[in-house]
C-alpha cells in the first residue's frame, strides 16, 4: 500500500487493528510525510469512522461502541507553543467511561499539552481529560486549564492565595508562577484524567 488516502488508511486499520500514526506510515510505505496522513486521519475522525485512544488509531466498529468519544480542541501551553481552536473541535479521542469518574461526556473536553513547564506530571504529546467550568473557583492544587488575556492558554496547578488566583508550573525550577488577573484571566476546565 503506497496510497495516503483515507480509503486506504480505513482498509488498513481494519485489517491490522489499533496502530500509531509511525506504524500506519511504515505500513502505508514509501516517503510519505507523516502531516499528510495525520491530515486523513483527523478527517475520518471528525467523520466519526475513526477513533483515537492513546496514540493509537483504530477502525470504529461496535466492538469499541463502549468507548467515548470526546472533543479534542487542539493543545495548551504546559510551557510553549500552545494552539487553540475554540470554535472548531480538531478530532475526537475514545475515552474509556472508568477515565469519565462519574461525569457527563457532554461537560468534558480534551486539550493536548505542549511543552514541559507541567513536568513531571504531564509531558508534551499527553491528552488531558478536563471538566468544563462555569464560573467556579478552582480547588487548591487542581490542574487546570486557564485562558490568560485574550489568547494565551495555559496548563496549570491553580494555587488560591485567598486575595488572588497563582498558576503554577510544577516545573517550577524553570517556570514562574502567573498571578491571575481578575479581569482578563478565565479558569475553561478542571482535570479529571491523564488519558496517556
């Protein structure tokens, strides 16, 4: 197979099972560039005939109907070079209900971290199960997910300091801590679950 198209990544999948986004290229031979098949993956997904759990992409079928399927909206700063599309979900990610602990799939959303300012405890590339929030007040020591000003996005350890919110890193060694402003600052969700 030296097709990237999504035909032939469905065929794949179906055939071989779960596999990485490495392991379908190696399948898929030739030089093709690993951007185009994420490209056809991201779009079976968004069809719903795809599913994402982990790293690994498998072929929906009803043997993985008890999965979930949770709306990724792109990545979150955890240090640098954060992406974030409000508006528009990037792919799903099947999401197995015990990760849910109790919650409505409705009320919970999943961001990709980029950089390394949550290590040890969240590594670039992980997905990150968060809990919309509605005007709450985090709980001391909640990782959260906090819009700073107009665009910035930041994963976070949310320290309350009684008078003002503190984000923190827990790579603190390299990271100052953000003091929230009241005004232009918003908490988007809480952490519920580490999905890898």
């Amino acid at each position: 197979m030296s097709n990237a198209n999504p035909e032939n990544i469905l065929i794949l999948l179906q055939k071989n099972g779960p596999k990485t986004l490495t392991e379908i290229k190696k399948i898929l031979g030739g030089d093709l560039p690993k951007p185009t098949i994420l490209y056809h993956l991201k779009r079976l997904q968004e069809q719903g005939r795809v599913v994402r759990d982990g790293f690994k992409y498998s072929f929906f079928t009803n043997q993985n109907l008890s999965l979930i399927k949770i709306p990724c909206y792109g990545m979150a700063q955890a240090g640098v070079n954060a992406r974030f599309s409000e508006d528009q979900i990037e792919y799903y990610v099947a999401v197995p209900p015990l990760f849910l602990h109790g919650y409505n799939p409705r009320d919970l959303f999943v961001m990709e971290v980029a950089g390394d300012s949550m290590e040890p405890t969240l590594h670039e590339h992980n997905l990150v199960l968060f809990k919309y929030y509605r005007d709450q007040i985090p709980t001391d020591n909640d990782i959260v997910l906090c819009k700073i000003g107009n665009a910035e996005l930041k994963i976070k350890r949310f320290k309350n300091m009684k008078e003002y919110g503190l984000l923190c890193s827990d790579n603190y060694k390299k990271y100052l801590p953000i003091i929230m402003n009241e005004d232009s600052d918003k908490i988007l969700g809480k952490m519920i679950s580490l999905i890898n």
